[in-house]
C-alpha cells in the first residue's frame, strides 16, 4: 500500500483526499438532516421513519459502500502525507514559526486523529450494533437507534464528550471546506471568497447543528 | 542598539550542530540585518574565533540567496522582505534573536547557516523552460499577449527561490516555487506548447526530492518575500489534473499518475 | 607597432557582421560533441553563451560561485533592456541606437561592435519572449516601451522594475534545459581561480569547490569568462557582495590585455550612504529620472534649514528650487547620461546645496508626476522601487522626495577583446560586463543587459565556432598535464600565502581602506597629483594587507573569510591599475573626468588628438609597471563631435 501511495504523485493523492473529503462533507448534511429529526415531538417517529428508509433502501446501501470507502480514502491518505510532511523536515526549528495563515490548518491531523477516534466510538455505538457485531444494549432492538441515542445523550458525560468533539469537527471543516476547492484547482479572485465564506457557515452550522441534538435533550427534554 | 544572538553553529553537512549564544552591542537601527551580521563577524575573526556562515550577496532583496529563519519566520518580523532588506530597527534594543538554517530535507545544512538550495534547480531542470533554441525566432510583436495575462505572469515570474515557502511551511512542501514558475508559463502563449509536459515533469521531481505536500495553510504566501500568491498553487493543481486527465500517453516515468 | 589586432571585418559598418557570419568556419554537428566549452559566470553573457552553445552542441561546463546560476548580479539590474525596435513608431533605427551608444560613450568605444550590438538587439526581444520573458504590455498585446537617460526615442524594453531577473530567469531557463539534455554542466558554488594556458592557447581553469575547499582542474578547448564588472574595487558599490574581479584578473597575468580600466560609471541614482557599517549601496532604477525630477534648494539658509530638520522639502517654495539637470541641459533634462548626472549632482553638493544629514544627497521628486498621473499610475510603474525605499530609508517616497545620490555601479573596462570577443590570450573570450568592448567610456542605461545578452546569444556562437573550426581534431585535454600542475601549485601557494600571513585584522577591513582610497581619488573626479597619491597610498594598502590580513578557519572548509581575501587581494591591485590608467588618460571623457580638462562650463573635455585609443594594459611582472598598449579608435560612419545634452 505504501509502495503504492508513493508513486502516485502529492497532487493526484491530494485530489482523491480532496474529493473524498468533499463526499464526506455532503454526507454530513444528509446525516445532520436525519438527526435533527431527534428534535421533533414524535416520540422518535419521524427518526425512525427515516431510518427505516436509510438501512433498507438499495441505493443508500451502495451508497454506504462508498462512504466507508470514503473515510478509509482519506484517513489512509491523510496519514500516508502526514508521515511524508513530518519526513520532510528532519530537523526541527527551535523556535516555532507563528506565520500561519490559517491557524487550523496547523492542526488538521490532530483535529482528523479527535475525529477519528470519536467515529470508533460512534460506530461502536451505532453502525456496528446494526450489523451485529456489538450487542444493543439490554432492552433495545438492533436497530432502534432513537432509544439507543436517547440513552446515549441522557449520559452527561457522553453529552458533553458529543459537543466538544463538534468543535472540533468544526474546526476541521472550517479549514478542509475552502481547502479542498484550493486543492482542486478552484481558485478564483471573484468565487474564492465566497467559497470561504460558505466554508466557516458550513463549519459552523452543521457541527451546531449536531451539538444542538444533546444539548437538547439535556436542558430541554 | 544590543543583542543577544542564538545561532545555530554547524561545522559541516555531517557534523552535529548546535546553538551558541553570543552578545552584539552598539549596532545602529538603520543597519540591515546582514550588516549586523558582518559587524558580528569581524568581530568574531578578531577574536580569533570562525565567524557565522551564512549565504548572501546582492544585498537589495533580488537574488534571493540570503536566507536565515529569524525568530520563528523566514527572513524575520518584516512582510514582503528578504534577510538582506530586513533592518535592525524591526527589533527593540535587548531583543533575543534566534537564528537558524532554513530545515528541510531537501535543503541540507553545509554549514552554520548556509544550506544547499540545488534542488530548486534540479526542479527547473525537470522542466521550468521554455524548449526554444537560440534564433530563428519570430518577432516580439507577432504574438499578442493580453496585458492582464502579461502581468499575472510576471506576478508569478517575480519569484527568487530563496526558498522561504519551504522554510515556512509547516510540510517543507515546495508547492509555491513550483506553482510560480509553472504559472508564469502557463499563463503565456509561448509556455502553451509543453504545458501538459511541463508541469508533470516539475511535480515529479518535486516529488522525488523529498519536499513535503501541500496542505492549504497559506504560511508560504504569508513569507513570500515577493508576495507571490497561492492562486498559482490552485493554478498548477488544474494544470496538473487538466495534463494527466486529458493526456493520451504517460509523459513521465516517474512519478505515476 | 601594437600588438592588438581588433580583426575588425572590412566593409561598411553596416554589413560588416552579416559578411564576417557569412565567411566564418563552421564546425559540424557531429565534431561540435567533441569540443568543451568551459563558461565562467552564469549572468546574462555567461548563462546565454552556455545555452546557445550547448544548443549547438558543444559540451559546456558553467561555473559559478553563487549557490544557483540564477543568482548571478545581472538580476539585479531593474530598469530595462534597450533594442532598436521602434515599435513606438518615433523614429528608432539600428542607426540610432550605434549612433547614441557611441556618443553616450563619448567618442571611446569600437564601432564595428557598437553597430553589431545595435544589430542583434532586436533578436535578443525575440529570443527573450520566447523564452518567456513577461515584459510589460499595452493593452492591446503588443510589447510596451518606457525611455531612458541618452536617448530621444522610447526604445527600452521592461518588466516592472526587475528587467535583469526576467531576462536572466530566461537564460538559465534555456541553460536549465541545457543541462537537462546533457550540453551543458553546471558548477555551482565554484570560483576560478586561474586559467590554464596550453601552447599558447587557453585550456581550462583550476578552480575551488566553495563547499570542499578543493581545488580542482577543469579542462576544454576554449574558455569564456563572463565574470561580470569590478565595481567592489570601491568596496561600497551597487555590486553584489560577491562580485570580484579575479576570474580577469587571473587572466591578465597569463597574458590578457585589461582595455581602459580607469572608466568607472558612476550611478547617478542611488540611495545615500548612512553609515560606517554599511555593506552596498542600492541603486534606484535610473528609470525613475522618466517622471522624478531632480533638484537641490537654491539658498544655503533652505540647505540648513533643512538639514537640522527645521524644515521638510515640501515646504521650499517653486522658486527655491534649483532643478539643475533641467536648467543646465534643457534638451535632455532629467534624462541626460548617467555620467553627466552623476558629476552634476557632485557639483552641487561640492558647492554646499547638498541635502541630508550628511550633505550628500540630491532630491528626487515625484510630487509634479503624481499630480499629473496621479498616485496610482505613479505605483503601477515604480511601485517596488518606492517599497524598496521606504523599507531602507524609513520615509515615504510617496510623500517626501527621495533623496539619491551617485555610487559606483558598472565598470565600462575590462579585458581587452577583439570583433571576437576574443582576448591576447587565444582561446580565452570575454564576454558581458568583464570586457571593455561596447561602451565606451560611459554605458547608456539598459545596454548592460543586451550588451550581456547579444555576446552570449548572437556572438559568441558564431565567434567561438570560427575559432573551433580548426581544433576538430584536438583531442580533449587531460588535467595532468604539466601546465595544468604548474596553475595548481601557483594556485596553492597564493592560499596558503594568506593563511601564513596570520595577522590581526579582518579581511574586511583592507577592502573599505581601499574603497576609500577609490571614491577618494579615483572616483567621480580625478587628478594627477590625487591620482599619484592614490597609487601610493593603494600600494600602502598592498603592503600592509600582505602584513596584518587575518583569515580564520580552514583550507578544505567553506571559508568565506579566505574567499574574500583573494578577491580582495586582486581588487587592490587592479585599483592600482586602475589609477595608473586614469593618470595617463590625460582628457575627460564620459564616465572618467580629470578635473585638469574641463571646458569653462564644467562639461568634459575630451582630446581625441592624443587619446582617441583603447588604452590596453599588458602584465609584464608584479611590481612592474604594466605596459601601455594602444588600439587606436577610427571613426567611419559617425562624425565625433563634442557631446552635447543641451
């Protein structure tokens, strides 16, 4: 794999992490959209409903393929450059340089490392109690992910772990958004300043979006 | 004004190297940076001592050989200046300033301060020209250039390779050098002809030389003593993916797709 | 008799270069593999002659003691390149361009290369766009023009403010591409340090590797020194901190003629010197004299008010200004030659009207041009050279005027050469800055650089080529020869000569010495009892460098201490040459001006009677005085006359 990864060349890897990031990125939306779905009074309904339609229907399985697809894509590549970019300077500086630019670029492998390990977690809790191979807990069917999520968020502690790693999800959006457009070539004096600004809403929105769900169910449930 | 100086001291390519911390005192505000080196130096030879290598030479900030990492940024706490344009009065009296090489695997330290920067024209090599002979060329005027496209060239042209995006950048990448000169043809007529060829070639040698990758954090820009802008790294990226998705047959070995 | 032959082709001026390209011999395809080329520099000439020949095929080895080819000096060369294009339809011709360059001269340089240069200057446009050279354009596309000092037409090619680095980027771009087909090898971080003569013919050259210490040997069939200018000899110059004088010089004591050392040019636009410390000067583009406008306060009570900071320059009134280029040359104004400008702004300053701290400062003022053309224009076109400004003075040029003053910049002498570029060593060319040949004794702006660019593009292909066509069967040299043996020793023994010295004080110390001496006596005015001086006190220096020079570290090392001492150990005894010859040119001419000989206007006063010749020096021995050998100058298709800017 690694022979592999090194003959390709830093740009081509760095477009397949780009537009694998890109996919992710839409797959937050339709992801948040579900889970918003926590916050109307239905007892869960509503959730299920589209739930139901996520876990059975055919195209979304496929679907599912390819985003698994995508996450090993870009975690696999992120870390191979990583390595590579460490490699690059043997010998460090003393003093730290302090001209970045975008301060969260700096971080993008930390804040991919925080999201990474929380998306173990999340599958423990979910993805893989679906396909079986972690047990419900007791009392709930495999697949009833709202009693699972109410669970879940009703523990302060997990509560909490949930909002903290949106911000760090944010932080990694805010600065992989407008960098993916900069990796594939999309720079334009008129667009590109709108792309960053619809890059910081979406790092904004969408992990405010998934924090709103616990806190919810904390302070208003 | 006084100082107290830490720098980096390295005998040679393969001897361990060190930081040695000296005092410099009456150095004049308006003297540069290089000029208070070489008061530094003399000094040192008075005393016997070796006295700190460091590249430099035109000392108006067009060579680009001058180079040194001062606390914390290449070519110290000014924008848009190399080293040798860099003046004292940038600093306050008493200041510590740290001075190291510019790091990078593919910029090694010969000594001190001074570091072998010939990857930068071994990327050139690769296919930073133009493929004209001398003569029979014809005239100047024969092909019109828009002036806009003239200018964003010369943007791009306007690169020394001092090598400070390398030294900035928290992956040692070397996007920008390449991107600048990978523009600057790109954006003219007579660079059209190998453009495809040209940036593929340059990539892989980049590549090959251990330069980290990009990663969008814009630290280079932010050091480019000529201020030459990370558009031409967007630039070159759709170059690159317009050469490899639209060429029919591999045009360099090395370096893959 | 002399013993210079300037083989200048028979004819007419016009057709002499199309008739000697249609007569040279030629080496075919298949031989051209076989011959070396070594290049010493890598500036315009130097990375232009070893594209162009590796182009041909001959196998080439550059040299250069930078860490990249790309660094040469000629990159820091701003304004532009001069070409007889008249893409401005106002009334350019190659003519033109032979005729102002020989008077901007003053009636002191060669016609026949004059008139080629003016030739192939249209070529080196051509060339240098098609190997993307970014030069400013109009709207419409085509190629824009500013005009410069000299000159009545709009004849020089730019881009923006860095002309040299474009035009230089485009050579080592060809070069590169050279190298990557295996023409041409490049040695970088290496210096000459003397040429190998071989039956009478240069071979190669010993040179040490800056990194290891090593010496090494390097043979070939001809050798090309384009080593640029010895303006450092003044310590203080607009020169790169490395450019010396070693490579030439190295070469006029194996038997190359140094042709009119004595001429100097001195930059009329420069940033004042500000204190002991300082290392170079820094020049302003002379193309800010199209829309600055140069003066000095009228009445010595605005000069003090002035100096003790009791008044800024915006406050003297219309009619208190003096702007002497204007009132003294109406004709050209601001833009009249830089020699002209330079002892201009000398004579006001001598008279006590000079500005700054230090009374040597002129101004120069943008404040009518950014009414006119308003701020933005003014940015467009100047905009890095005021950034340059500001960050080095600290003022705002926008809102002050700049203050300038002259510096030493170019150095019109150099090695004698003939139409070849060939100099009395056979085998061994000249080409660029390091030769005398094109300008005389005063160099137009922007001619440096297509000077630089036609000998390494359009002439010394053909030149070296006709030289090579008899060499076919040579074999390559091998570096054991005893010649090769003999150079090494010599070579050794001058660095270990330093390093015995072991005295007390830094190298550095002996150069600013001899600068001083240099602006001193040699500089912007002469004469013979301070020019006799001056060889005494230079020859003091000598001694007492020999006596007290202290280098620290060691042989097989990056040693810049040891690096400078040679240059520097050459540069005082070319400033002695340089006195010598200044002492015996007894007339002004442009750059060189003996105060003895001056018309009642201050103007230089040329004696074409006596000193109409190429003053060509021959090296007969240390401590003997060189030998004087003439080439006398003859004008056929220009008539000279007095020159006059008004």
């Amino acid at each position: 794999m690694g022979n592999k990864l090194i003959s390709y060349s830093s740009i081509t890897k760095k477009v397949v992490m780009a537009l694998a990031g890109l996919f992710l990125i839409s797959f937050l939306v339709v992801h948040l959209g579900i889970n918003l779905l926590l916050l109307s009074n239905d007892d869960g309904a509503s959730f299920m409903v589209a739930v139901g339609f996520m876990t059975t229907n055919p195209l979304v399985k496929i679907m599912e393929i390819f985003l698994m697809g995508g996450f090993a894509i870009h975690m696999v590549i992120g870390v191979f450059i990583q390595i590579q970019n460490w490699l690059a300077r043997p010998v460090r500086y003393k003093v730290a340089g302090y001209s970045h630019l975008s301060f969260f670029s700096k971080y993008m492998i930390h804040t991919g490392a925080i999201i990474f390990i929380f998306l173990c977690i999340h599958f423990t809790n979910f993805y893989f109690v679906k396909l079986g191979l972690v047990n419900p807990p007791t009392g709930v069917g495999k697949e009833d992910f709202y009693q699972m999520a109410t669970l879940l968020f009703a523990d302060r502690f997990y509560a909490v772990l949930y909002v903290v790693l949106m911000i760090f999800l944010g932080f990694h959006l805010h600065h992989a958004f407008q960098s993916a457009f900069q990796t594939l070539g999309l720079s334009h004096t008129k667009y590109t300043p709108f792309i960053k600004v619809v890059g910081t809403i979406y790092s904004i929105v969408v992990p405010l979006g998934f924090a709103s769900i616990p806190l919810f169910f904390i302070f208003i449930k | 004004m006084d100082f107290t100086l830490k720098i980096w001291r390295q005998k040679n390519a393969k001897a361990k190297g060190k930081f040695v911390t000296y005092k410099i005192n009456g150095i004049s505000d308006s003297s540069s940076f290089l000029e208070m080196l070489d008061v530094f130096n003399d000094q040192q030879v008075t005393k016997g001592e070796d006295p700190v290598v460091f590249d430099h030479d035109c000392r108006e900030g067009i060579c680009g050989t001058c180079s040194l990492y001062i606390n914390g940024r290449p070519h110290g706490p000014d924008d848009a200046v190399t080293t040798c344009q860099l003046h004292m009065r940038k600093f306050k009296d008493g200041d510590t300033i740290v001075i190291e090489p510019w790091r990078s695997k593919a910029f090694p330290v010969i000594r001190d301060l001074m570091v072998d920067r010939q990857a930068f024209d071994k990327i050139i090599q690769a296919g930073g020209f133009i493929s004209v002979n001398t003569g029979g060329i014809p005239d100047a005027n024969a092909i019109l250039i828009p002036k806009q496209n003239a200018d964003s060239s010369m943007d791009a042209a306007a690169c020394i390779g001092c090598g400070a995006c390398v030294a900035a950048c928290k992956n040692a990448s070397a996007m920008l050098f390449v991107a600048a000169k990978v523009s600057h043809f790109a954006l003219l007529p007579q660079g059209k002809a190998e453009a495809t060829r040209r940036v593929q070639a340059m990539v892989a040698k980049m590549d090959e030389l251990g330069f980290g990758n990009c990663t969008n954090t814009g630290a280079c820009e932010a050091e480019c003593p000529k201020e030459i802008s990370i558009e031409n790294i967007a630039r070159m990226n759709r170059e690159f993916l317009g050469a490899k998705i639209g060429s029919q047959k591999k045009v360099v070995k090395e370096g893959g797709f | 008799m002399t013993k210079l032959n300037s083989k200048i082709p028979q004819g007419p001026v016009a057709t002499k270069w199309s008739s000697y390209k249609d007569h040279i011999a030629l080496v075919n395809p298949s031989n051209k593999r076989k011959l070396d080329i070594i290049v010493v520099g890598t500036g315009l000439a130097g990375a232009s002659a070893a594209a162009s020949l590796g182009a041909l095929g001959f196998k080439v080895k550059a040299f250069c003691y930078q860490d990249s080819p790309r660094r040469a000096h000629s990159i820091a060369a701003q304004g532009g390149i001069n070409a007889s294009k008249n893409y401005q339809n106002d009334g350019d011709s190659v003519y033109r361009l032979f005729y102002d360059t020989i008077k901007g001269g003053d009636y002191r340089a060669r016609e026949g290369n004059v008139y080629r240069l003016a030739e192939v200057s249209g070529s080196i446009i051509d060339q240098s766009v098609a190997l993307g050279v970014p030069f400013a354009r109009e709207y419409g596309g085509l190629l824009d023009n500013r005009s410069f000092g000299g000159a009545q037409v709009s004849r020089t090619f730019y881009a923006r403010g860095q002309t040299g680095q474009q035009l230089l980027l485009g050579a080592y771009s060809a070069m590169s591409r050279q190298v990557s087909l295996g023409n041409v090898e490049s040695y970088t971080r290496h210096e000459m340090l003397d040429v190998v003569i071989i039956d009478g013919r240069a071979r190669g050259i010993i040179a040490r590797n800056l990194v290891t210490g090593e010496i090494e040997r390097h043979s070939a069939h001809a050798v090309v020194l384009a080593t640029g200018g010895y303006g450092n000899v003044f310590f203080l110059s607009t020169n790169a901190m490395g450019s010396n004088a070693t490579a030439i010089w190295k070469a006029y004591k194996k038997g190359a003629f140094f042709g009119n050392p004595c001429f100097t040019q001195i930059h009329p636009t420069c940033i004042p010197v500000h204190g002991d410390f300082q290392s170079k000067l820094t020049l302003m583009s002379e193309s800010l004299r199209n829309d600055g406008r140069i003066w000095v306060p009228k009445r010595k009570e605005d000069v003090d008010a002035l100096r003790h900071n009791k008044m800024k320059p915006k406050d003297i009134a219309e009619e208190n200004r003096d702007y002497y280029l204007e009132r003294r040359y109406p004709a050209f104004g601001n833009l009249v030659p830089r020699d002209v400008a330079s002892r201009a702004a000398k004579e006001r300053c001598d008279a006590g009207f000079g500005v700054g701290e230090t009374g040597l400062a002129v101004y120069l003022d943008f404040a009518d041009s950014i009414k006119r053309l308003g701020c933005n224009v003014i940015e467009e076109r100047y905009g890095n050279l005021f950034q340059m400004y500001q960050k080095i003075v600290d003022e705002n040029p926008y809102e002050n005027p700049m203050m300038i003053y002259p510096a030493v910049h170019y150095t019109m002498g150099g090695l004698w050469v003939d139409y070849d570029l060939m100099s009395t060593v056979k085998g061994l060319f000249v080409a660029g800055e390091a030769n005398f040949s094109d300008h005389g004794a005063n160099r137009l702006g922007a001619s440096a650089l297509m000077q630089g660019l036609a000998d390494g593009y359009f002439v010394l292909p053909y030149t070296i080529q006709n030289y090579l066509a008899d060499q076919i069967n040579v074999p390559r040299f091998k570096t054991d020869l005893p010649e090769f043996d003999e150079s090494e020793k010599q070579v050794q023994a001058r660095l270990q000569k330093l390093f015995d010295v072991k005295g007390t004080k830094p190298v550095d110390h002996f150069h600013r010495q001899l600068g001083k001496i240099m602006w001193e006596y040699v500089g912007m005015a002469r004469n013979k009892a301070g020019l006799q001086k001056a060889i005494t006190l230079i020859r003091e220096v000598r001694a007492e460098f020999w006596k007290d020079v202290k280098i620290t570290g060691e042989f097989n090392e990056v040693n810049p201490e040891l690096e400078k001492a040679g240059r520097v150990a050459d540069f005082i005894e070319l400033g002695e040459l340089m006195a010598i010859d200044a002492l015996n040119r007894e007339e002004s001419c442009g750059g060189h001006f003996r105060e003895e000989y001056q018309t009642p206007e201050g103007e230089a006063l040329r004696n074409d009677d006596d000193f109409m010749y190429v003053a060509a020096w021959e090296y007969i021995g240390d401590d003997k005085t060189p030998v004087l050998n003439k080439e006398p100058l003859e004008y056929e298709a220009i008539e000279v006359k007095q020159r006059n800017y008004k």
